[in-house]
C-alpha cells in the first residue's frame, strides 16, 4: 500500500465532508492540537510545530470552506424562495423577463 500525504489529505477531507463523523474530526483535531502526544514532539524546533500547523491549517480551510459552502446554500435557497414569490406575484413574468442584455464596446 502506498502511502502519500495525498491520499492522507483526502481521506481528512472526506472525513470533514461527512456529516456523521464531521464533529468527532474537528474535536479530535482539535484535541491533537493541544496533546503533549504529537506524531513529531513538539520540542524539536522546527518539526515539532510544522505537524501542528499543518494540520491546524487544514481544518481551518477545510472548515471554513464548509461554511462557505452552508452559506452560499442558505443565500440560494432565500434567493430561489424570494424569486418564486415575484414570479407569483406577476403571471406573465418568466424568468428571462428580467435579464438584461449588453453588448461590450471597446474604449480606446
């Protein structure tokens, strides 16, 4: 079996994606962080802290990321409801009834 940090990365990734383990992974990160157990001890200089924040980086990005997503979701979700209520509001409207078109000009 090969092992490679992209392989690590993605199994972290789809652990974080998943709903039923998402918090246990945050927890358990966070947990390793503040852990005198490390997989690189955290008195070397260099080394020590280079796992740490490796893998601080990855769940803020990774959770950070998910609630972008959560958010951009939420938004669409309102957006959707609120059209769906101005296009009820007038019969004859479709949804190209509001696009304008424009046609680029160059300005030298």
């Amino acid at each position: 079996m090969k092992f490679s940090i992209q392989s690590l990365y993605t199994w972290y990734r789809n652990l974080l994606r998943n709903p039923k383990y998402r918090w246990w992974v945050i927890l358990g990160t966070l947990l390793y962080f503040v852990s005198p157990i490390d997989i690189a001890p955290d008195f070397l200089p260099i080394v020590g802290e280079l796992d740490d924040v490796f893998l601080l980086t990855l769940l803020v990005t990774e959770v950070s990321g998910l609630l972008i997503e959560g958010f951009k979701e939420r938004k669409g979700n309102v957006d959707a409801k609120a059209a769906n209520t101005v296009e009820d509001s007038t019969s004859t409207s479709t949804p190209t009834a509001n696009t304008i078109d424009v046609d680029a000009v160059s300005v030298k």
